[in-house]
C-alpha cells in the first residue's frame, strides 16, 4: 500500500520552473521518474527500467502508481500543483481510462488463451474500444494509456504479424517491450529450460506476456504457473485466439454483420489453429453458415465439426471452389502448412496449389463478398487479385493491430 503523506516523498517543487516548460508528455514522463523514487515501493524501484517507465511484478502496483500520480497532480493543498479547472477536467478523463470499467465480460478477464473464452457482449465491447484504438494519435492523451507497462514477447515459432502489431500496439500505447528474437534458440529453453520456469521468470520483468509456442496446450499450461496476464500469439496447430478476434472484427467491418452470412474455409483446415479459432468465435453469432474446402489430407477435423454439431451450426464439406464462392459472403482462404507435415512431404505436395483464389473465383464471388487470409501466404491468393476491393487481407492484418491494442488496455486496465 502507498502512503501518500509522506516526509519521504519526493516533492517536485524545485523542478517546477522546468516542468512548466515540458510538453505533456514530457511531465507524464517525470511523474513515473518521480514514482521511481518513491520510498515505500522498493519492488517498483528495482524493477524501474530507464526510457520505457517502471516495471513491476503484478499490476496492482501499477494501480497503486497510477492512483498515487492521480492524488498527487490534484492535491489542492500544494498550491504549486494546483491545476486550473480545464486541466483538472482533462486529468478526470485520463483517470476514467488509467481505471477503465467494462460491461461486458472483459471486465473479468485475467487472459488470452481460447477464442471460447470469449462470448457476443465481449467480442462486441473489445471492437468498440478497437474502433477507437484506431483513432489514438502520436503524442495524444490516449497515445500514453499503458504508460509505465512493459509487455514480454516470447516467440518459439517464426512470425511477422502477430509479435509485430502486438509490439506496436504496445507503443503506440506509450508501453515498453521487453523481447527475445526466436525464443527457442536464444532464451534460455535452448539450455534445457522449462516453459513454466521460463514463464515465471519472464512474467517478473514485465506486466504482460505474449507467447507463441510450437505445441497445442502450451499457452494454457504456461498461464496455470502465471500470476500475470497471457496472451496466446499460436500454440502450434491448437488455437489463435487474437487472429480470431481481429478476423471476427474484420467480417464485421468488411461485411457489416456478424449474424446471417456464410463463410467458406479454405485450404489447410487440419493445421490452422487460426481456422478453429475463429469457427469456434463465430459460433457466438446468430446463422452463421460454414463452408469447408480443403484437401483430402488436411480436412476440416471431428472435434470442430462435433464442435459446430452441438452448437447447431449449419456446415458443409465441398471440393467445388467456384461453386462455393458463388454461395459465400465470406472467402477465407489459408496457408497448407509445410511445417506441420514433418517428413509426410508426399502429403504436403498433394496438398499445394490444389485450392488458389484467383480471377475465376473472384468472378464468382459476389460483389459484396470479402476474401481474407491471415497469412503469410505462398502461392494460394494470386497477388493479380490483390487490387481487386473485396481483398480484405492486408486491412485484416492492420485490424490486428488496433484489436491488439484494444486487449492490452482491456488485460491491463481495469
Ligand atoms: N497471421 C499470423 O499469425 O501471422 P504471423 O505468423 O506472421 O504472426
């Protein structure tokens, strides 16, 4: 607990002068360097990381901050802080998003490991507070909401998109990184480390982590042994729940509903952790109907098709790729996933190239209808096709950063 009334308590008086001529974010900066200070709070002092704010081991600390700089900019008894009414105001809104409120679910969620974690009211908040993710400006109030956080990437398999935004989201945010470059080779799992030893030592530096491993179940297993939040970026061919959120926010901006179209999934349906993750959402919606078109070796799997059954999920299988683009609303097309195969390269080659997305299937969609893809892609959207309007995946991909955003604030503001 920080007590605020303190002989201890560094005061600012003598930078007063100074502080006057900083800009605002210039001042914000100084508040953290002055918690840094703070005698009661040695964990923050210790952990306190120079440039991208203080570190600490769980956020209630950063709450404390946080309430601490609040107290500390309003105190109407130090005449030298004292604000005119316009600032004060100014200072209520940044209080109401330091402490945000949720009314959905969001409220109570402490992590990202299942897009099942997810239902209607909270998808529909979570791109609510994405839609005005995509408005913070360079050197706005918003731009420092995560001010003082540190948010760890943790990658064991490649990627461009997710460790990316999600490191962007971070600092567009105002939030420091902290990252390893391909944590399979160069943290210290390439010594035999555990994932639970490396999570809880990880989760120490920071506020927030982001993983990506090459094994089903590895972001569930390392959030049991986690006090701070996690975020799943893949857990190899299990699931990818924030590619599931921005897709879902994607439909819903390309197609304008959620309820009452028909999606087709194309292509490695076996392996795509991003195709079950987002089946999976979309059954929070009203008359969503599915399209399977996949190779016989990498077909759609029993569990989601069991999943989609119990939930009275209309689903098809087809191998007509033209037919199927004629009926859908929804074209998402994904990758045959050659790292998945290991030494079934007969099965890969079978696989590939059978299912491309070019001009033919362009003409047989309809004009309002979208084609996504969460990529990367190899040879299965041709690139002639990437003008054409209702080619959604690089907006898909930008969504992902502002979907990003909006779950940090939600993980880490409450
Ligand atoms: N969509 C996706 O997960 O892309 P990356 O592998 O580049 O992160």
């Amino acid at each position: 607990m920080l007590h605020i009334q303190n002989n201890n308590t560094p005061r600012p008086v003598e930078k007063q002068s100074k502080r006057s001529r900083e800009s605002k974010r210039e001042r914000e900066r100084t508040k953290i360097r002055m918690f840094s200070m703070y005698p009661h709070s040695t964990a923050t002092m210790g952990a306190f990381a120079t440039g991208a704010g203080a570190t600490s081991t769980n956020r209630k600390q950063h709450h404390h901050l946080r309430r601490y700089l609040n107290t500390f900019s309003t105190n109407k008894n130090n005449k030298t802080r004292r604000r005119s009414s316009s600032r004060r105001r100014k200072g209520d809104e940044r209080r109401t998003m330091v402490s945000a409120k949720y009314s959905s679910g969001l409220q109570k969620l402490e992590n990202c490991v299942d897009s099942g974690q997810f239902d209607r009211p909270m998808m529909e908040e979570l791109f609510t507070i994405a839609d005005e993710m995509a408005k913070v400006k360079p050197g706005s109030k918003d731009s420092l909401l995560l001010q003082g956080y540190l948010m760890s990437t943790l990658f064991y398999e490649a990627s461009t998109r997710t460790r990316l935004s999600f490191e962007s989201a971070m600092g567009r945010l105002g939030g420091g990184i902290v990252s390893t470059e391909s944590a399979g080779e160069y943290s210290s799992a390439a010594k035999g480390e555990t994932l639970e030893d490396t999570m809880r030592t990880v989760e120490s530096y920071c506020d927030i982590v982001v993983l990506r491993h090459f094994q089903a179940g590895s972001a569930a297993k390392a959030a049991k042994v986690m006090r701070a939040p996690l975020i799943n970026a893949g857990d190899g061919p299990g699931q990818h729940p924030t590619q599931a959120l921005l897709d879902v926010y994607t439909i819903q901006k390309e197609i304008g509903r959620l309820d009452g179209f028909k999606i087709a999934f194309v292509g490695d349906l076996a392996n795509g952790r991003t195709v079950r993750s987002l089946a999976m959402a979309l059954t929070k919606f009203n008359d969503v109907e599915f399209f399977f078109v996949a190779p016989d070796v990498v077909k759609m799997k029993d569990d989601i098709k069991l999943f989609l059954d119990e939930r009275g999920v209309k689903w098809s299988e087809s191998t007509d790729l033209i037919a199927t683009a004629k009926k859908v609303d929804v074209m998402y097309q994904t990758r045959i996933q050659k790292e998945r195969f290991g030494d079934r390269l007969d099965d890969y080659e079978k696989a590939k190239g059978k299912y491309i997305i070019d001009q033919s299937v362009m003409d047989a969609l309809s004009d309002t209808a979208c084609v996504m893809h969460p990529l990367p892609r190899v040879d299965e959207i041709d690139p002639a096709v990437d003008g054409d309007k209702r080619s959604a995946y690089f907006r898909q991909a930008q969504n992902g950063l502002f979907v990003r955003m909006a779950l940090l604030k939600v993980l880490l503001l409450k």
